[in-house]
C-alpha cells in the first residue's frame, strides 16, 4: 500500500526485474524458514535475479526477504496483543519479541519511525507522497476526475502514516514539507510536535480531503480496485483518530515529557475538554454510519452469508458461523469499510498457520509423519473472553461452571455443529455451552470442522451437507495431533477465523487458498466504537445500547439489557452504571474483534495493557495423547508489558544525532 503511486513510473523502467508477487506466489500453501525460503528462490528464479514491489525496486534475493518480512503488518500486533503465538522461530517475528521480553531503546522491535527490525519507514512514505503530490501536474493528458481522485488518495495516506506513528510514538515530529536538500544542519535537527499539533493536524487534514468530495462512494472495479481509498473510509478513520484522541492514554493521562525547549509534548487537559473529545467522536461516528445508510452503496445492516445459490441447505446454525466468518474473511463484504490490499498475500500466510494438513487425506486419519498443525495458537486466556451461550462473560453466568470450567466432561449431544455428536466424547467445560463466535473463531479437539477437502468429496464444503461434518481429533498420536518438530500447534487451539471455508485442503496437505485481504476498518467495530464514544460522553442508555446490541444479534445472542438482567445473570445492575457498560463494550470489541489486530491498539488506548498483556500465556499439554494428560494447563511464557511499553522507544542513535528529540518516558 505504501507509496503506490508515486513508485508506478519507477515500475515501468525495470521491466527485467520480477515483480516480488512472483515469489509470494511460489510461497502459496508452502511453509519456509528463512534459509530454505532462499535456495527456493535461488533454484527457481536464480542467483542474479532481482525484484521490485510498489515500495521497493532492484532487490537482490537477501533483500527480497527482509522486505517481506517487513511487509508483515498484521502479525506483529497479533503476537504483541497476545491473541496468537507461534512455535516456529522463523514466524515470530519482532512483535513475537515485543510480546515476551519487552522492546529496547537500542535497537527497536518494529520500528517504523526509521524503518528498521521490522518496520517500515513511514517517513519515507510521507516523503514520497510529497514528491507526488508536487508533481501530479507534470503528467499529461491526465483524465481531471482521476487526477482530483489520485490526489486526495495520497493526501489519505499522507496522513494515515503519521496517524500510525503517532498511535506508537504519541507526539511526532510533523514533515508536512520535505526540507531541500542542502537545508542547514539545524533544520533538519527537528523538534517532536505536540501531541495535541499532531491530532490537529491529521483531523484538519482529513476533513479537508472529505470536504473535496474527490474520492468516490464506493469502489466500482472489484478486480483493480481492492484497498483504494472511499469517502466512507476517510469518514471512518476520522472517527477512528477521534476515538484515539478521546482515550485515557492520548487524552492528557499520560505526562511527563517535556524536550529542551520546555514544550509539554503531552499536554493536560481539563475533565471538560476530554468529555468534549469523546462528544466529538461520536458525531464522527455517526456522521460515518449516516454516510454509509444513506449513500449509493446504502450499507444499514451487518453481513450476513447468502446460502441462496450456494450451501442451500446447510443448517441456521452453519449459516451464523460461516456469517461470523465471513464478516472478516469473505472478499467484498458488506462489513468492510476499508481492506489493506498489500495483504492478500498475508492472509494466505495466515491461513497456512491456522490448519491442519492431514485434513487434506480424510480417507486415512491416521497420524503421519509428513503432516504438520498449523502454528499459530490461541492461548487459553483469549479463548475465555467469549460469552457463554446466554451472552453472559463466563464468570458472570449462574448456569455456567465457572470454577470447574477446565474439568473434563461427556459431550452433550445439543452441541450439533459445534462439537462431535459421536457417543461418549469428552472435552473440557470450557469448550462447551459457549457463544456462536466461540465456535466460528475456534478450532481445537473434537470441535467441528466444515471446509473443502478433495479426498474423499464428502467431506468437501461444496458437497452441501453439513450433517456429517469432520472430527478434529487433535492428541499426540491422534491424526490432527502434533507431528512435526517445528511447526506444531502450543495450545490446542486454532485461530479458525483466519482460514476462508472456501479454501481447499489438497491430498497432499497443500492449499489452494480463497484469497482475501486484511479488513482495516469494519462496520461492527464502527458500531462499537459508538457506542463507547456515547456512553464517555454521557450519552443516555437508550443512545448506547442499539449499537451494542446490533452486533450481538448477528451473534445469535440478545440485547445487552435483556442478557444481564436474565435469571442467569449474577449482576443485574452492571450494564447501568458507566463502569460496568464500559466493561461490557471493551469485552465486546475483544470478541468480536479477535484475531482482526485490534486488541493491541485497543488494550493500549484503554490503559489496560500493564494487566492484560502481562496475564501467563497457557494452553492444554498437547505433547500428551490420553485425554487426562491433554487437558493439563501448561504454561507457555509469561509476557512483559510496563508502564514505558506504552509508547515505543524511539531508537537511541536518532537521539544522539538529533539533540532536539526528546525521549519517551522510561526510556
């Protein structure tokens, strides 16, 4: 995405290099290590061969792999927000890192303000929206429409870069000009704006873009256009910055760090300006969800799967989780405000993490040696945020075992679907009785597998018979149990979200994945973040709830007034008080959410990182094939996260050379 169009000219002057889609493709349903993604490079495109992307052009095949690696925006803050970890070193990655051992001031874990372990330089991409900015004029016979269209959409990135950096740095420096050249040493030894400049300056700038009315409602070309830029987007991220801006570790909580000047680079503010902040986020909000309902592309309700010409007759309950699914994976779905288009590539990553290859030869369950699990694994304390199935938090529900929630029990049989039907099954209580979005996001023993498969056809998706699904049967020895030394699942639970049910397990345990990318906004979490910028802005009940309770119904669960005041409820009274509905909607976004990147930035703006992201990383002993010795909770690593971890180092050397750049606190 970065620098798309400024580098196209540049594309078109290297034509004897392979475009680096080349290599991604080769990659599909394969898995590497760093090495051995290097000789398969070497042997089928040769030593000498060089590459290019949108942002990068004469890469030698080394080079070829660090920028792919940096390409890796998602996974980072999936490990840093502890919603999946991985067993294969090579997957980890610098969030992996940020995640158990903390960051470092020498040499930062995904630094994007240089561009470095990990990160890309984003100030580099504001230098290159510049240069195109400043010369959009010199190229001719260029259509007005398209020419007004291209330039709003680098404007939008322009300051979607520093809107990244400052939700990881907080205040930034502002390089809103590129300095010539031969500019005075001085001049180029910049100050960090402060906090409140930069929020000023990213939300007048995008309201200027929207002013324009340059960029169009929708996208029309699906083939070409994936990932451009809308006017509901822009709306959208507007009110995402507000949100930003309104929260406890943006809103003036945060303090202490003044540079040489004197400059309070995180100003306080008064209980009256930040109510202010939140009733401004809420009518960006709403101006975001009014342009939606009321424009070409009139979006007023949430996905839903069509099983009118494909699955006809696939159960209700298959159709919610394959809804549940698709709002995030489907391609083109009505949920999606914005997608990142440079992540197709990634998402199939993310698919060959999130399953099992032996699923690929029903006709032999049997445990083999050449079949890997997939080696991204939820921990136990993600898969404990979701509701039970009376929509309740799993220590707030009367009918639910809470305190033996990981004793083992006989599956029932009203679990269809869900779980095996099969006679005397046993899981752990945990596993049952839970919320529909428990089921659609989790695969892990003996839970339901439906998806396309070629040996035998019965089993594939398309067969349209639901009623006979797979068996997840994932104890060592067991034919989904954990075979290989490198790739294998830590806690036996899969992010089964990621993987489209559309993708197709080979006989040989390959993919042929259904490609879909990254969504970056999405229409229910619009909702929630209303919903929350209502209720911080003293919004009335009646105001809040239908938000939450939009997102819940397609869940299958029933409103949030209705749910807590139930007879199963323990705490009838909670969602009236400010406290207790908050909870309920930062619990809510961590469901429905999951696995989307957002519990990070999210855990970070509410403060609550220094108790989430520190709680032990678990999961059940799956080296263990008795069904006693799996469901034994075993610990993984117990993370790091501090008070200085809210904000990212900025790299120690970039303070040496520039003396005006004051450090963040704890640093």
């Amino acid at each position: 995405m970065i620098h798309v169009f400024a580098l196209s000219l540049q594309k078109n002057m290297i034509m004897e290099q392979l475009h680096a889609h080349e290599v991604l493709h080769m990659m599909e349903g394969n898995s590497y290590s760093e090495s051995s993604l290097r000789k398969a490079i070497v042997d089928k495109f040769g030593e000498c061969q060089h590459f290019y992307a949108c942002s990068a052009d004469d890469m030698n095949v080394d080079e070829l792999i660090e920028f792919l690696k940096k390409k890796g925006k998602f996974m980072p803050v999936m490990y840093a927000g502890l919603e999946i970890v991985s067993s294969e070193q090579t997957k980890r990655g610098n969030g992996w890192y940020i995640a158990q051992i903390g960051n470092n001031a020498s040499d930062p874990y995904c630094n994007y303000w240089e561009g470095r372990q990990g990160g890309i330089d984003l100030y580099q991409g504001i230098s290159t929206c510049n240069i195109f900015l400043k010369n959009i004029d010199l190229t001719p016979d260029l259509d007005s429409q398209e020419k007004a269209r291209w330039i709003e959409e680098v404007k939008f990135l322009k300051i979607y870069y520093p809107y990244w950096l400052l939700r990881m740095y907080g205040a930034i420096p502002i390089k809103d000009v590129d300095l010539p050249v031969d500019a005075p040493a001085e001049e180029v030894k910049v100050y960090r704006n402060t906090l409140d400049e930069c929020f000023e300056y990213i939300i007048s700038s995008l309201d200027a873009i929207i002013a324009t009315g340059a960029l169009p409602e929708k996208i029309d070309n699906r083939a070409t256009e994936l990932g451009r830029i809308t006017q509901a987007a822009a709306l959208a991220l507007k009110a995402e910055v507000l949100i930003t801006r309104a929260s406890p570790l943006f809103n003036g909580t945060y303090r202490g760090v003044v540079d040489n000047r004197g400059v309070d680079l995180f100003p306080a503010h008064t209980s009256e300006e930040k109510l202010q902040f939140w009733k401004d986020a809420a009518q960006a909000c709403k101006e975001a969800i009014d342009f939606l309902a009321n424009s070409s592309n009139a979006i007023t309700e949430l996905y839903e799967f069509d099983n009118s010409k494909l699955y006809k007759n696939i159960s209700p309950r298959t159709k919610q989780l394959l809804t549940l699914i698709g709002s995030f994976n489907d391609p083109w779905n009505s949920d999606v405000i914005w997608t990142n288009a440079a992540t197709v590539n990634g998402a199939n990553a993310l698919q060959t993490g999130s399953y099992i290859s032996a699923l690929g030869n029903i006709s032999n369950l049997s445990a083999s040696a050449n079949a890997y699990s997939g080696y991204f694994a939820v921990p136990i304390s993600i898969t404990e945020l979701f509701y039970t199935r009376n929509g309740l938090p799993i220590d707030e529900d009367k009918s639910w075992d809470y305190e033996n929630r990981k004793e083992i029990q006989k599956i029932t049989s009203d679990h269809q679907y869900y779980l095996t039907t099969e006679p005397n099954e046993y899981t752990v209580v945990c596993n049952m009785n839970r919320e529909p979005r428990y089921y659609s996001s989790l695969m892990f023993d003996r839970s339901a597998w439906f998806g396309h498969v070629t040996t035998p056809s019965k089993y594939s998706f398309k067969s349209d018979d639901d009623t006979n699904p797979l068996i997840i049967k994932h104890r060592s020895g067991e034919y989904a149990g954990n075979q290989d030394a490198m790739k294998w699942n830590q806690t036996g639970y899969y992010p089964r979200k990621l993987f489209n049910v559309e993708t197709v397990i080979k006989t040989n345990g390959g993919l042929t994945t259904k490609r879909y990318s990254i969504p970056i906004m999405r229409l229910s979490g619009l909702y929630l973040y209303y919903a929350e910028a209502l209720l911080e802005s003293d919004a009335p009940l009646e105001e809040v709830l239908p938000w939450i309770d939009k997102v819940r119904a397609r869940a299958g669960l029933k409103g949030v007034k209705e749910t807590w005041t139930s007879p199963e409820s323990k705490m009838p009274t909670k969602y009236q008080s400010k406290e207790g509905l908050r909870e309920i909607i930062h619990q809510e976004r961590q469901i429905e959410l999951a696995f989307e990147g957002q519990r990070y930035w999210d855990l970070r703006r509410w403060m609550k990182a220094t108790t989430e992201l520190r709680k032990p990383v678990t999961g059940w002993n799956v080296t263990e094939g008795s069904l006693q010795g799996y469901y034994k909770e075993v610990l993984i690593f117990q993370p790091e996260f501090v008070n200085r971890n809210y904000f990212w180092p900025i790299r120690l050397s970039e303070l040496y050379t520039d003396k005006n750049l004051k450090q963040n606190l704890g640093w």
